[in-house]
C-alpha cells in the first residue's frame, strides 16, 4: 500500500505538468481490521467500515500533500529498510486515544 500510495503521487505529479493544472494528493495508510459486505437491495453498496477506517481516515486528513503518512501500525507491519521515515504528531482518535503517524 505505501508503494501504491508513492506510485500515485508520482502519476499525479507527472499529470499535473502534461495538463498544467496544479494538481496534489496525499495518502494514509494504517494497517487493521474491517468489515466489509453488500448493503441493500435495490441499490446494493460494497460497505467498509470498522475503528480502523476511522484511523485511516485520520491519518490521510494528516498528510501533507505530496506526502504518505502511515502510522505506527503499518510501520510495525512493513519494517522496511527500503524507506525513510519522519516521525509526525500523534493523531486522538475519539475513543481510541493517541495513534502515532510517520510521514514519508
């Protein structure tokens, strides 16, 4: 996901000089539980939803743009030598508390 995420910024960036509009992403990602199903009938929706969309959602509202912010979560998950990261301010997250982040 953290190497989706950078794969994006840089098709973003790329497109944004080819059309010369200023265009800017900016990407969470968080490791955790979901669930997911079908809602509905009549007009069936793929539902995803769970405390850990709530921590994604966070995290992503805390990049920069240009930028993946992953928290701590993930960096426990990827433990990867291959990428730089910067520690940033915890998140609160009702309910939850503090979540660490890092920025790359």
């Amino acid at each position: 996901a953290v190497a989706l995420g950078l794969a994006i910024i840089e098709t973003v960036d790329r497109i944004s000089v080819r059309v010369k509009v200023p265009l800017q992403v900016r990407i969470g990602v968080h490791t955790g539980s979901v669930i997911a199903g079908i809602v509905g009938t009549t007009m069936p929706r793929y539902l995803i939803t769970g405390i850990d969309c709530v921590i994604v959602s966070a995290v992503e509202k805390e990049a920069e743009p240009g930028t993946v912010c992953i928290s701590e979560a993930t960096e426990r998950e990827i433990m990867s030598g291959s990428w730089h990261f910067e520690a940033h301010k915890p998140i609160g997250i009702p309910g939850l508390g503090l979540v660490g982040t890092k920025t790359l």
